[in-house]
C-alpha cells in the first residue's frame, strides 16, 4: 500500500496529460449534460424559446460524507448527496424539500448498470444543477417559493428511497431509507429544524417517494408547529393491466421491493391489510396518510403509457410502438384504451379526493413531471397547461397557502388545449 503511493508520487509527472485528459472529459461530459437538459425542455412543449435562462441559478453539491458511517450509501457505498440553495428574506424559515427520481432498478444486471452512473454513485453526479420550476430562484418563474430554502436530495438507491439492505453477492447497498434520514438530519442541522413551512416534493420516482415518505417527515421535524405539505408530481404510478392482460409494473414493483427491503419502511396504514407491492402503489396508501397531499399528474403519463401499459414485453408485435411514443399516432381502438386508464386514475383518487387538505391537479396531457420545468410549471409567457384557467404553480401556491381548494379533473383527451404533450 504505501510502496504503492511512494511511487505515485515519485512518478508524479506522467500523470499530468492523464489529468488533462480527465479535465476533458468532465468537460465534455458537463456539455452533454447541458444538451440532455436542453433535449427535455424541448421534449417538454418548450419549442425553441427555452433556451437555459440567466436566472436559473446552477446550484453546487454536497457530498454527506458524514453519511457514511451510519450506513446511508448510494448502491455503490459512495455517500450520499444534495445540493442547496438557501432562502433569503421571506422565505428564510420555509423549505421546499425535493427528492429527485429516475427510474428504479429489479435485477442484478439493471442495478449494476446504475452503480456507473449518477443513479448509483455519487461519483457520477453532477457537481453542480439547474434549480428551475419549483427550484426556481427567479419570482417571476416560481413566484411562491422562490426565496425559500430548496434542496434536491439525490436518488442513488433505486427504490424511491425506501429500501433497506445489503446485497451480498451482488456488493450492492439498498439504502435509500438510511439516505432519505440522513439528509433530512443534515438539513435540520442546517435550520430545516426551526421551519415555519416545508413542502416535500419530487416528480417520478421522486414523486412516489414523496408520498412514502411525508407522514415519516412529519414525525422527523421537531416542531409540531411547522406546516408540512406533500406535492407529488408524475408519482400516481397505477397497479394497471397492460396491452397483453398482464400486470407489468406490479410484477416489476414486486422485484423491487423485494430485492432491495423495502417493506419494513412502507406506510403501516396500508401493510396493515395489504401485502407490501400492493403498498408500494400509490393507489393503495394515499387514503391513509394523515399529512396533506397535492398529486398533479397527467392523466396519459407518457411514462406509463411506454413502461407499464405497452412495454415492449407485452408489445411483441409492436402494434403499439407508434401510439406509444406520439399520441397523434393513436388509432381509435388504442386511445379507447387509453381512456380506460384515465378512468382508473381518477377512480383511484376519489376517496383521497374527500379530504380537504388534499389537493388534485390531473390533465388531460400526454406528459410525465410538469413542476421542475420552466414552460410547465409557470411559463411567463402565459403558455403552461391549466384547469378551470388556473396554471400549475398558482394551483399549487393556492393549495399550499390554502387560498383555495384544489380539485382540478379535467375531461378526457381531447378537450385541453393548454397541453405540453410530451408524446
Ligand atoms: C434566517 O435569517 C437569520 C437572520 O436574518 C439568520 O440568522 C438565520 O440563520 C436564517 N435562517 C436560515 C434557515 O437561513
Ligand atoms: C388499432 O391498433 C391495434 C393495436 O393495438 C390493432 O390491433 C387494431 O387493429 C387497430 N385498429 C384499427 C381500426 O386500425
Ligand atoms: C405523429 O403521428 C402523426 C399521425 O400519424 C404524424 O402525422 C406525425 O408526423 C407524427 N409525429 C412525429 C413526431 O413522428
């Protein structure tokens, strides 16, 4: 070991091209990163105006290292990490808290394959972000909580951070719970622990974990006079039938949840009657979580429609390839399905719907996460999707600070014209 480092260091010379040529690669890296971002804006109904704006601020990382000891690793044993920008003026002592999403992983090949990139090791994460939509600093883009303190909690787990174990054979850690505590230890360090207000929210994965997890931060927050709301965005993941009769994402959440232990930190409100995939559906918890919650999702989640509902597996003959990747595509038989599925989504949010803290935002619009995008969550221009002519951020604002009820269903497709079909 040390005759090892005495060489490194001896030999220290050649290492400077070998240092540039890493330099380079970060670089080029950084810029591919940016185009991806820039690909998703215009993915997201941007068109060509959605160029990154002055205001959004890029937001540097914090590696917890601290993190490590008591276990709460990415799955490669890498810390965890969030980045934070903080609040200034009136939004001092509230916090917009937001965990970030990106899939899961069920098998041995799928997490290994994460563990190299930024959803498996903070190795890979960038070491700085755009904060925008709900991230936003700019008031004109995210008007309520622009001065608030904002922390992207990243996802390195693979099972919204809810698992809890150790893959031996495979060196896999499963600890996204341990990750999720940790962070919100270190926030409540950094004054999270005196809030005045806090808003849990996240999109995809990102989104079902919020739900996971807002009665837990509920309980993590000393204070019991800190308001804490929960916006789950793009997380209604349904326990559907897909295009081959099957149940794909059940059986795809079932591997998930049992790979990585993820039943102990479900909601006890619905493990107490129902087995642990069933728990891992947000359908099937939402009734029982005493915390308010807003779900804004769109009604043909571009996600599901290509994940759950017409994945290539239950898609051999690939009838559905057009359809499920451009809605315009769609023949009448396949949107009849597609209506079908909106009709299980607003099923599902009927008894979740009665409460008056909960808050609904459902279009009619073939897109997946609509709050961390500029053009969706408040376009200036006056361009973002609405219901009863009320956009997303102003419904959420509303919901969040109680100036109205929120109840937002649209009609089915299609009737919404203020769409940012993302398919
Ligand atoms: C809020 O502002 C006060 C003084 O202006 C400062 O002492 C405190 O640390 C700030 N709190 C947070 C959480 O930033
Ligand atoms: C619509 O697409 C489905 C495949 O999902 C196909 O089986 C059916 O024949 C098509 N219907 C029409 C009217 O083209
Ligand atoms: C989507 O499908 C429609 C109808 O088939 C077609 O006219 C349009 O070009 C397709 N769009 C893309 C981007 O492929």
């Amino acid at each position: 070991m040390a005759m090892q480092r005495t060489t490194g260091f001896a030999n220290a010379k050649p290492w400077v091209p070998l240092m540039l040529l890493l330099l380079l690669v970060l670089v080029v890296a950084g810029c591919v990163r940016a185009a991806d971002d820039e690909q998703m804006r215009r993915g997201a109904g941007g068109g060509g105006k959605m160029r990154r704006r002055a205001a959004d601020v890029m937001v540097p990382i914090t590696i917890l290292n601290s993190a490590v000891d008591g276990g709460a690793v990415c799955m490669d044993g890498t810390p965890p990490a969030y980045h934070l920008d903080t609040g200034s003026g009136a939004g001092n002592r509230s916090w917009v808290v937001n965990l970030e999403g990106g899939g899961w992983c069920n098998n041995a090949r799928t997490c290994r394959f994460r563990t190299g990139s930024r959803h498996g090791s903070s190795d890979h994460m960038e070491r700085s972000i755009a904060f925008t939509g709900i991230m936003s600093a700019a008031p004109v883009d995210n008007p309520d909580f622009h001065s608030w303190n904002r922390v992207k909690i990243r996802y390195c787990d693979s099972a919204s951070f809810a698992g809890d174990t150790y893959d031996e054979a495979l060196g896999l850690h499963f600890r996204g719970q341990r990750i999720w505590e940790e962070a919100i230890e270190h926030l409540l360090a950094a004054g999270m622990a005196s809030a005045e207000q806090v808003l849990l929210t996240g999109c995809s994965a990102g989104g079902l974990a919020a739900i996971l997890h807002c009665d837990q931060l509920r309980t993590l927050l000393p204070d019991a006079a800190t308001t804490v709301k929960c916006l789950a965005d793009g997380g209604l993941f349904l326990d559907a039938v897909d295009v081959a009769g099957g149940r794909s994402l059940r059986s795809y959440y079932g591997d998930v949840v049992a790979m990585q232990g993820v039943a102990p930190n479900l909601p006890k409100t619905c493990t107490d009657h129902l087995d642990a995939t069933s728990c891992f559906f947000p359908q099937n918890m939402i009734d029982g979580i005493k915390t308010p919650i807003f779900l804004l999702n769109a009604a043909y989640d571009a996600w599901q429609i290509e994940q759950s509902l017409a994945p290539n597996a239950a898609d051999p003959s690939g009838a559905w390839r057009a359809c499920k990747f451009n809605h315009s595509a769609c023949n009448a038989s396949q949107l009849q399905f597609l209506q079908g599925f909106r009709d299980q989504m607003v099923a599902a949010v009927r008894g979740f719907s009665e409460s008056s803290s909960n808050g609904l935002f459902i279009n009619s619009c073939f897109a997946h996460c609509q709050s961390e995008l500029t053009a969706t969550w408040n376009n200036a221009a006056g361009g973002s999707p609405a219901l009863q002519n009320k956009g997303i951020a102003k419904s959420v604002g509303d919901w969040y600070f109680g100036r109205a009820e929120v109840k937002a269903i649209d009609c089915p497709y299609p009737c919404d014209n203020t769409c940012h079909h993302i398919i």
